[in-house]
C-alpha cells in the first residue's frame, strides 16, 4: 500500500510539476533581429518548449528607449523572468529596476551588463576566447614573414562588450607577431562602414598581410575591396591576404569555402539559447546560479568547414 501511494503522491507531483511549468512565462527582451541573433533567440524558443514554458518576445530594433518601453510592457503582462539582450547596456538599467520591483528575475544573454544591479546571471559567447582563437590563427599563418606586418582589424561596436572582447582577444593571439602595425576600423557592425573603412586603410596601406574582422558579415567587403585591387590571391601564394573572422554567418562559411577568408569562428548560438533558459529554470527553482556563464566557440577553415556544417549555425542546412 505505502508503494502504491507512493506512486501515486508522485504521480500528482509530476501532473503538479508538469502545471506549473505550464504556466512559466518568459519575457524575451531583444536588441534587434540579425542572423546570429535570430540563431540564439530559436535556441532558447527551443529550450522554453523543452520544458513546457511560453516565450513573449519583444524586439527594439536597436532603440533603447522603445526596448525599455517594451520591458515595460512585459513586466505589466506578468511575465515570470526576462531573458534580455540590452541595445545599449548604460540606458536598459531603469527598465530592469522596475522589473525587480515586481519581483521578476533577469538574465542577460549575448551582451552582458556588469554594473546592473539588477542582472542575476549572464550567458553568452566567449567573445575574448574567440578573438584570440582567430588571432592565434593569423600569428601562425604570418609567422615566416619578414620585416612589419601590417593587419587591418575591423572593429566592432564599442558599446558592446563582444565587440570590445573579440578585438582584445584577437591581440592576445597576435601578441607573439612582431613589428605588427595595426590599423584600426571602426565599423559599429555596419557593413557599409566595413567596406569604405577596409578601402581606406588598403589606399593607406598598400600592403597588408591580414584582416580581422569581428564579424565575418564583414568579410564579403574585405572580398570586394581585395577585388577591386587586383588583390584576391588565392592561399598559399605569396601575396594572399590573411582573413578571419567571428560569428558563424553564411557569409563567413561561403568566404571560407571559396578560399576568400583562412578561416573563421564560430559561435554556439542554440547552446547559449538553451543555457539562457537553464538559468532562468534555475532561479525561478530557487537554485544558485553563476554569474557569468561562456559558450566558447570552434574555429573552422575549408578542410573542416563542410564536414563540420551541422555545427555551424549560418551555413544552409
């Protein structure tokens, strides 16, 4: 009798359980809809189906007063935790102050906010890993070549941490390099910034031996201004330019399949989706939690690049 009650109280638990989850809610706070992004927001769509919970999404189209409108609006819903990726992380913090107030957890995901008082956890890529995975690259692809090198980097934005973290680690990885002249483009992950950018600094500079590109979005202007001056020389030649790049996009494995870019790193977008709802399972659970939680990424070049394509979220499936 005791087994069969047994059986039974656990049965109610799991039915109980299984309600509950039922009625989670989770707000989806998002700066704006790009491909890596869109790869993200499907991991953690699908790690929220996996245990039951509904997703409320919300998009800023890259307007932080809109995103703390909207914050708003999911915290006036009654939303059970917020997943958020902040446009700007020096204006999301009123919004979030306001969602603590109503007892609603917060996890940022994709772009940290380390001065909120708010942000219970974080999940995203190892963006310092990734840039010094493309650096290391580039330091031993130009490790034969003698007198200054010159690499121009394209940097990303500079109010986004991945974008801070992936130039810092791409120089730890060149670190080794010497007489390196590095020339910086700013580019606010704009493509068009990316390519008058890249055609200033090779008018400036005519010979670069490398090009870093925080996004590997980026890497079909490099590909045009290379063109354009008769400079696209294929791997292994004397004159071939040095490119990597990070992200994981279509654009990235194409460059790397056609031999236009050496290489490129990708990142673990459903991983980090799927951890993001992990966190929030977690806290919601009552369960300590980390602050900072990395998916670090895997670099690829055109011997593994195809063989390895079910790992590369932007590559057609």
């Amino acid at each position: 009798m005791k087994r069969i009650f047994g059986a039974v109280v656990t049965g109610a638990m799991l039915a109980a359980n299984a309600v509950f989850a039922a009625d989670i809610t989770i707000g989806l706070s998002v700066d704006q809809l790009f491909e890596s992004r869109v790869a993200v927001n499907n991991g953690i769509k699908a790690g929220a189906a996996d245990r039951g919970y509904d997703v409320v999404e919300v998009v800023a189209d890259g307007d932080a007063q809109q995103q703390n409108a909207q914050i708003q609006s999911l915290i006036a819903q009654g939303v059970d935790a917020i997943l958020v990726c902040a446009v700007d992380q020096n204006t999301i913090e009123r919004a979030l102050l306001a969602a603590k107030k109503a007892n609603i957890p917060v996890v940022a995901y994709d772009r940290d906010l380390p001065d909120s008082r708010v942000v219970q956890s974080f999940v995203g890529p190892d963006s310092l890993v990734d840039g010094r995975l493309a650096g290391e690259y580039t330091a031993k692809a130009l490790e034969g070549v003698e007198g200054p090198i010159t690499i121009v980097e394209l940097i990303g934005a500079l109010n986004d941490q991945n974008g801070i973290d992936r130039s810092k680690g791409f120089r730890e990885g060149i670190a080794k390099l010497q007489n390196v002249n590095l020339i910086e483009v700013p580019t606010d992950w704009d493509s068009a910034r990316a390519l008058s950018g890249t055609q200033n600094a090779f008018q400036a500079n005519p010979k670069v031996s490398a090009v870093f590109a925080a996004t590997d979005t980026h890497i079909p202007a490099v590909e045009t201004v290379l063109s354009d001056l008769g400079k696209l020389a294929p791997m292994g030649s004397d004159d071939h330019v040095v490119i990597t790049g990070v992200n994981g996009s279509n654009d990235g494995y194409q460059a790397v399949l056609s031999g236009t870019a050496d290489a490129f790193v990708v990142m673990g977008t459903d991983a980090t989706g799927r951890k993001a709802v992990e966190l929030v399972s977690q806290i919601l659970a009552g369960e300590k939690v980390e602050r900072l939680n990395y998916v670090g990424g895997n670099l690829y070049t055109a011997s593994d690049a195809e063989a390895n394509k079910a790992m590369i979220w932007g590559a057609p499936k």
